[in-house]
C-alpha cells in the first residue's frame, strides 16, 4: 500500500514539474550571455554612440591636469588686434611685420592658421617675398572634392610648407579625431598639425615610419599612430577616410594674466606688433598664429567644451591646432599614450564579464537589498577601472558593460522574485499532497534546509514542524548521521537522479531506527529544485534479518562439524589407523572398481600381495612397538615407489597389497615389485638398531590371469607363497 502511495505521490509530482528555460548549474551564465549577446547587437547598430561619446567626454573632463605646455605659443588674433588693424581680411603688410617680428626671436616653427590665398594689399609683395626666407614656416589650406569649396595655400608659398587644416566633425558636432593625411586627386596630403610636428621634430631626428608590428600602422618616435577605423570604440560607420587617429587631448594648465586659467600660452597679435612680448616666450618653441576672436567664428567643439553646469564652451580653431600639435609632439618624445581601443573580441568579452558579474552577485546573495551595496561596489569598480584604462590610453566601452551589468541583476531580480513566488506556492501545493501520505516525508531546499514536512515526518523525529523548518539535520541529528544524510543529499543534487539509501536515525527520544531513504529531485515551473525524501521504518525487518543470519550461521557450523565427523568416521573405516593406508575394505571396492575401468577402457591390471620376510622375529626381539614403527616406515616406502593413480593397502599384520592401473604390459608389474623390492631392503634404524627387513610379492593380472577379483587376489596370494617357499626376497608370477 505504501509503495503505490509513493508512485502516485512521484508521478502527481512530475506531472506538476514544468519545463524550465534556465537550466540550473548554468543560469548565471545563460541571463549574461542573452544580456551581453543583446547589448552588444544594440552597440554594433549605433544605439550606444552618442552615450559612450558623452562617456568619453566626460573622462576627459575628470582626467588631471598636465604639465605646462612649454613648446608651444599661440599668437592671437583676438577683438583688441582687430580693432589695432582696423580691416578683416589683415592686410598682408601687416602679416610680414608679425611674422618678421616672431622670426627675429627664433621659433623652431611657425603655423600661420589664417588663409592667405588672396593678396590682401598693401603689403602683399612684402609678404610673398618673406615666404622664401622662412623655412620654418607653414600655411594652410582647405581640402575638398568639390573645387568651389577649396581654400588654396597661401600664394607663392613653398607646396611642401602647406598643410591642410580639415576637421572631422562627429554626429554632435565635436571633434574627436585628428585626420593626418588624405589622398586626393592622386595626391598625398599633410595636414597642418602633423607637418608642423614633424618641422619640430626635425631636431631630434624623428621621422613617421611603418610600425614593426603592423605596417598598416604609422611610428612615429616612441608613439604608434594606430589607424582609425569606422566601427573603433563608440562609434558606428563613422567616417575614416585618409588616415586618422583618435585624439587624447592633453590637459597642459597656463595662468593668464587676470589670473584665469588655459590650456595654452597666449599672447595676443597686438603685443607682438608692439614688442610686449618676452623672447623666452618665442625662442625655440612652436609659434601658431590664428583667430580667437569671437567675431570671426572660428572655433570648435572638443570633450572639454561640455560642461557638467552651464554653457558649452567652444575652443578657437587655434588652440585645437594646439591640441593635434601638443599630442603628437608629447607622444613621439615622451611616449605619451595615444587613444587605442580593443579588438571586437574583447570587447564583446568586456561586456560578457560584467554581465555575468551582475547576474551572478544577485543569484549568489538572493536578496535584492542585500545586493544593493555589492552593485554599487561594482558600478564603481567597472568606473574605476574604466578611467585607469583610459589614462593609460585606451578606450573601453564604459556604457554597454554599465547597462550589461544593470540589466542582468535586474533580469536575475526579477528571476528571483518569480522563483520565490513559485516557491511559495509550491511549499503550499507540496504540503497538501504529502499530508495524504502515511510514511514520514520531507522536502529540503539546495541550502539543505527542511521546508516542507508532512505530520508523519514530525511524528516520527519527535520535533514539530515549527522548530525544524528552515533548519538542517546537524541542528537535531548526531554529526555522524546528519553526515550520512548530507553525502547522500549531495549526490542527488549533483546526480539529478533519484538515490534510495539505509541509514541510521535517532529521533528525540534518543531511539535509534534503521530507516530506508527513497531521494528524488524536483524542480517547479520557476526552476526551484526540491529534494523530496520518502522514509520507512526498518528496524523491525533488519532485526529479524539479523535473527535469520545468526541462525543460519549456526546451522552452516552444525553442518560443517557434522560433515567433518562424517568425513572423520568415513576415514577411519577406509583407513589403516597405524599407517594410513586404505584397509582392506576400501581395497575391495577399489579392486572392483579398477576392474571395471580396466575393461571398459580394455586395458591391464596388476594386483601385487605383499608379506613382509622376518617380521615376526623383529616384534618378538624388539617389540611390538618396534614393529608398529617399522610397518609405518615399509608403507611410507610401498608409497614412494607408485604412481598417484596405483592404491597401496594395508590387509592386516604384516600384508599389503598393490593395485597397479593402467599398465601397458605384465613385465611393468614385475618392475614394479623388483622397485619395491630393492626399497624394502634398505637398512632401517629403530632406536639405535638397524634392522633390514625383505618381502616376498605374489602377482596376478587382469586380464591374463582372470577377470574375476576373487580369482586374482586368490591367484596373488598364492604366487606370493610361492616366492616364500622359493627362498624369499623376490617376486613370483601367476
């Protein structure tokens, strides 16, 4: 009746049991792969752009200020100066008096960031001529497919001192990344920045070269130039036409004079013109001269020109010259690091790992306020970590890891909520169905912990309900038993597979139960697992098990001393007792037997009798002792000289016989009785005398002589009273 409660109790179970989308050693890492695997299908389409972009910014903004910028010096063409000159476009007079009166100080390079391609008088041959004495100096242009939209180099001014000065603007206006060169119109162009870096660089012998590593990549001194693709970092099929890099803008910190602080030395055009100017400010440095004033418009938005309060705050065109130049120059010379960004491969495993770190705290802590701290920590660290990479120049994906990261604890949030809902219905659901059920019953959790019992299971351990739920058996069970109920506990859940085990139970009473375990897992429709437990009583049964063992082992002791006697008894009525040869009842049968196989395998058969010579003189002269020990020492030799399939036997007194199967011919028997012989004869010494003693041996044979036992052991005898009359010592045929 219990056996049938229990299968219908399991199969009312599994058809309850639900099929799960999670599986269980694998749910961690099944939510961070569906959430990676979508956070990284929205990063590829361009959804992600404009925040990592922000993010970028805003590392930029948080980074340390550097060192003062000491290479390079912005002459400024602010309102002041324009108002000096009193004309836009400066006439061209009044550009060669600049740039005379910068060149008297010696800068390493000059970079006029103001187009010249018109002749602008007075002043315009002053200018032109200028140019040919100036080296270190370098113009601009603007690049364009489309020629009306082209501004040329300054006239007359060397090809090779002209760069162009094109931007790449991002979706949001700003720029990000500095183009170096562009191949137009099968032509090869530098930009302004890069030809005023390389000027610079003349010094130390820097030249760009292919990288070792890559030779798509451009070296350029201790830096790399890593070439800019469409999809690098944030950005989505972004424009990469030419060769570009993403800049690191440096942070350099100067003090103006009304105390506010730049990025750049600055003084303006007018100070020049006046001689204001320190010569320390000039000499050796990189002199750039361009537009700061508001009412030519010539700026551009960079990361530091958004601001966490306030207005955006753009940078002039020359001072983001200043930047393309500065970074270059520091990289080349000091290895400062350029912006980099990882293989797609990481980066996908980036967003994976914080993914699976999100899902993995909340199922390890179940607890969503519990875990709030721990997804604080974590937020911070993937902040933290993300910033150190990127002042060490290289750019991880900050916002799909955070949102990897938030969506998986909040998907595992919500994953909990549900299992502990179904749970709950299923501790309701379980404890209906197993109250039904007389045998003691109990359901535990994966942490070990009893939650649901039936009245028969309480019953039976003598605690209520009250006090052992939530708790496990080392709360109530001595340590060696509840280490036997955990083992077994243990290999269900990693078996998966039902177990049904004998163990020991002690309830509260202090009685000890020999009970039987049925184990079986459970999972409900949110992919709870349960281990539903089934118990019978078996004390009883292993006592009268115990019972029949005892007394079955005694009587398997009974039948062994039985067989041992029976087998004593049967020895001793086929045996000779004083020397353990076969007497002469076990020598007939054998006789009879060996017939038997002689005729049906048609085959001889020896029969040999043997009486000792002079035997009756030794006992009368040493004694019947004596005697005894000499008939012992003349059966040890009788047995020497056969085979293992030849019976020797004891008649009685002084005579024995010899059955010798399987003889091929009637002269191996008269061998034998000559080995006999030639044995018999040797000197024997009992107790200090030596003594010789001989025999005479009588032979018939089967089935030369007779066929008949009776007939060949008559035969025998006589042949052996034969060889006595005939002197002894000897053998005699019938």
């Amino acid at each position: 009746m219990n056996k049938q409660l229990d299968k219908h109790f399991v199969r009312l179970f599994l058809s309850w049991n639900l099929q799960q989308s999670l599986e269980r050693k694998y749910k961690e890492l099944v939510v961070a792969g569906i959430v990676a695997t979508c956070i990284i299908l929205l990063r590829f389409v361009g959804v992600f752009q404009s925040l990592e972009l922000a993010g970028l910014d805003q590392f930029f903004r948080l980074r340390p200020t550097e060192e003062p910028e000491e290479r390079i010096t912005i002459v400024a063409i602010d309102e002041d100066s324009l108002r000096q000159v009193g004309s836009w476009p400066i006439p061209d007079g009044v550009i060669a008096d600049l740039l005379q009166k910068v060149q008297v100080h010696q800068p390493r390079v000059i970079g006029l960031d103001i187009y010249r391609d018109l002749a602008v008088n007075p002043g315009h041959q002053e200018l032109v001529n200028l140019y040919s004495s100036m080296p270190n100096l370098i113009g601009i242009q603007l690049l364009n497919q489309n020629r009306n939209m082209r501004v040329l180099p300054p006239l007359k001014l060397n090809p090779n001192q002209v760069g162009f000065n094109n931007l790449l603007y991002d979706y949001d206006g700003k720029v990000r990344r500095n183009l170096l060169y562009l191949h137009m119109n099968d032509q090869h162009y530098e930009s302004f920045a890069l030809k005023l870096a390389l000027l610079y660089l003349q010094d130390q012998k820097i030249t760009p070269k292919k990288a070792a590593k890559n030779s798509d990549y451009v070296r350029l001194g201790k830096a790399i130039l890593t070439r800019f693709q469409s999809n690098d970092g944030g950005y989505v099929r972004a424009d990469d036409r030419g060769y570009q890099i993403l800049s690191n803008f440096p942070k350099p910190s100067c003090k103006k004079v009304a105390g506010e602080f730049c990025n750049f030395r600055q003084i303006s055009m007018s100070d020049v013109l006046d001689g204001k100017v320190p010569v320390s400010w000039i000499r050796d440095r990189i002199v750039l001269i361009g537009s700061t004033a508001p009412s030519l418009q010539d700026f551009a938005f960079i990361p530091y020109s958004s601001q966490m309060l306030g207005t955006t705050k753009p940078v002039a065109g020359i001072e983001l010259q200043a930047y393309f130049v500065s970074e270059l120059i520091s990289s080349a010379l000091t290895g400062r690091p350029l912006l980099r960004v990882w293989a797609k491969l990481w980066e996908c495993l980036w967003i994976f790992t914080w993914s699976y770190l999100g899902s993995l705290i909340i199922w390890q802590i179940k607890t969503f306020s519990k875990s709030i701290p721990s997804i604080l920590v974590s937020l911070f660290i993937l902040f933290l970590s993300s910033y150190l990479a990127f002042l060490l120049g290289w750019w991880l994906p900050l916002i799909p890891a955070t949102l990897g990261l938030s969506s998986a604890s909040i998907w595992m949030i919500i994953h909990i909520a549900y299992m502990q809902e179904e749970l709950k219905r299923s501790k309701e659901f379980l404890h209906q169905v197993i109250n039904s059920i007389p045998d003691p019953i109990f359901v535990k959790n994966e942490k070990h912990q009893w939650i649901v019992l039936n009245d028969a299971y309480c019953q039976f351990i003598g605690y209520p309900d009250s006090l052992l739920l939530e708790k496990s058996y080392y709360e109530f069970f001595p340590r060696h038993e509840a280490d036997v109920f955990r083992e077994q506990d243990d290999l269900v859940f990693l078996t998966q597979k039902p177990r049904e085990n004998e163990e020991e139970f002690t309830n509260a009473a202090g009685q000890t139960h020999l009970i039987a375990t049925k184990r079986s897992l459970h999972k409900d429709a949110a992919g709870n697992f349960f281990l539903v437990g089934v118990i019978r009583d078996i004390t009883q049964r292993k006592l009268m098990e115990e019972e029949l063992r005892r007394t079955a082992a005694e009587l398997f002791r009974s039948n062994t001393e039985l067989k041992l006697k029976e087998d004593h008894l049967r020895y001793l009525a086929y045996h000779d007792p004083l020397t353990g040869l076969s007497n002469r009842k076990f020598f007939l049968e054998q006789l009879q037997e060996s017939l038997q196989w002689s005729q049906n395998n048609n085959l001889l058969l020896g029969l040999l009798f043997i009486d000792l010579d002079g035997f009756k003189h030794i006992n009368d002269t040493l004694g019947h002792d004596m005697g005894d020990r000499l008939l012992v020492i003349v059966s040890q030799r009788l047995s020497n000289c056969l085979r293992g399939s030849d019976t020797v036997s004891r008649l009685g007194g002084d005579e024995f016989t010899v059955i010798l199967r399987a003889i091929p011919e009637v002269s191996v028997a008269a061998r034998v009785a000559e080995k006999i012989l030639a044995s018999l004869t040797e000197p024997i010494v009992l107790s200090g005398y030596t003594t010789k003693v001989s025999a005479s041996i009588g032979i018939s044979v089967y089935p030369t002589n007779s066929q008949d036992a009776e007939t060949l052991i008559k035969q025998a005898d006589s042949a052996m009273y034969r060889a006595k009359h005939l002197g002894k010592n000897r053998y005699e045929l019938t």
